[in-house]
C-alpha cells in the first residue's frame, strides 16, 4: 500500500549541514588524547549518527574510568570552534529545498543534537529561518538513535501519521531508527558513510540535487518508485 507523503523529516548533521567529516576527525583526535585510538572510518561506524551520551559511555567503559570533569564541554567548544571556521551547507541542499517547497510538503528537522548544537549549526550556514519552530532534538526523548523515538516524537508533534512520513538520513543509526519507526527513508551517501552501510534505506543517493524528484515519486506513487 502506497502512503501520500505528508512530512520531510531531515537529519541535520551530514544531510543539511556538512559537519560530518569535522565531527570524524574531532573525535578521532579527542579519543587518542583520552587513550582510545581508533581510525575515522571506525568513528563513523561506532558513533556517526547517535547521540554524545553513546560516545561518552563507550569512551568510560574502554578507558575503565570516568573522563575528567568538563570534559563534554570542552569536546563541545572545539567542535563550536571548528565549525564557525569550517561549516557549510551540505552541496545542493539549498537548491534541494527550494525545490521542495513547490511540492507542499511539510519539513522539519530531528537530528540526536541539542537544540542550541542544531540552531548554531543551521545558523552558521543561512539555514535556520527555514525551520524555525520545526526543530526535534534527540534530547526531547528517552531513547537515541537507532531507536525510533525522535522521529516518532517529530512526526506526532508535527501532526503526521509515520506512514505518511520520509526521512532523509546518511547514517546507518539514523535509517535503523526511521525504518523503525515505520517511516520511508531515503538515504545520503555523500557524506561520511557508505552507500553499502545505508542498504537499508528505501533508496540511496549520492547527489542532494536528486532529492527533490525522490521526493515527489513518493508523493505521487510513481510506480517506478522504489520499494
């Protein structure tokens, strides 16, 4: 059964901002510093798409200690620091959105961040007035990603049925959580993970520019669609 599409559910980090490879490689940096040395391409596997808590928990049951006082913090003011140097909109997400608005589609974004890490991201790349009131924070729920509950949480509070949801993802945590919330998923392989990792999806792609027309043949049900 084919489902009208009744809300664009964004991911923020790697989908509407290009803050993924910074993030891989802070974080690369900030475990070796701690004692826990381990690739970028492991950093993507182990935490691209789920929450700070995860990092921190995983960080202190390897290290076998707790990490020093202010510690997120001073993680979370480098990041701050890196991202007004180097943050900009993901390629052809403006263009991408400007297309979207002529569908009639709702949009919001619901990203495992907080919302002063989502506003300062979108802020810094001209971003946030387009969905100023339409933004979901992983920390308004219990359960981060890959569990569905921020996408659940979005969909409800945006007045959608999940059947009548798609998300736009390019983690593997973040399709996980919207297949499991029941939602049609479309999936970015530009960024930091590979299309391979994001085989779950509805539909993979590698060009924001085609989002658009992903998005109006889940709108009209082309039968050409994918499944």
């Amino acid at each position: 059964m084919r489902h009208a599409v009744g809300l664009l559910i964004l991911d923020n980090d790697g989908v509407l901002v290009d803050s993924e490879p910074i993030a891989v490689r802070l974080d690369a940096q900030i475990l070796s510093e701690l004692g826990w040395s381990m690739t970028p391409d492991e950093v993507v596997e182990r935490f691209t798409g789920r929450s700070e808590a995860v990092l921190l928990d995983a960080a202190e049951a390897y290290l076998g200690r707790p990490l020093p006082a202010g510690w997120a913090e001073a993680r979370r003011q480098r990041f701050r620091t890196a991202f007004e140097a180097e943050l900009r909109p993901v390629a052809g997400i403006v263009e991408a959105l400007d297309a979207i608005a002529g569908l009639g589609i709702a949009t919001c974004v619901a990203s495992s961040g907080s919302h002063e890490k989502i506003e300062h991201s979108l802020c810094l790349c001209g971003l946030l007035a387009r969905f100023a009131g339409r933004i979901f924070s992983g920390t308004e729920v219990a359960h981060a990603k890959p569990a569905p509950d921020l996408f659940l949480h979005a969909a409800a509070e945006m007045g959608v049925e999940p059947a009548g949801c798609v998300v736009v993802e390019d983690s593997e945590a973040g399709v996980e959580a919207a297949r499991a919330a029941g939602m049609r998923v479309l999936a970015y392989a530009g960024s930091v993970t590979s299309a391979e990792r994001l085989a779950g999806a509805t539909e993979v792609f590698d060009d924001m520019r085609r989002l658009p027309d992903l998005l109006a043949r889940l709108a009209t049900g082309d039968p050409d669609e994918p499944a």
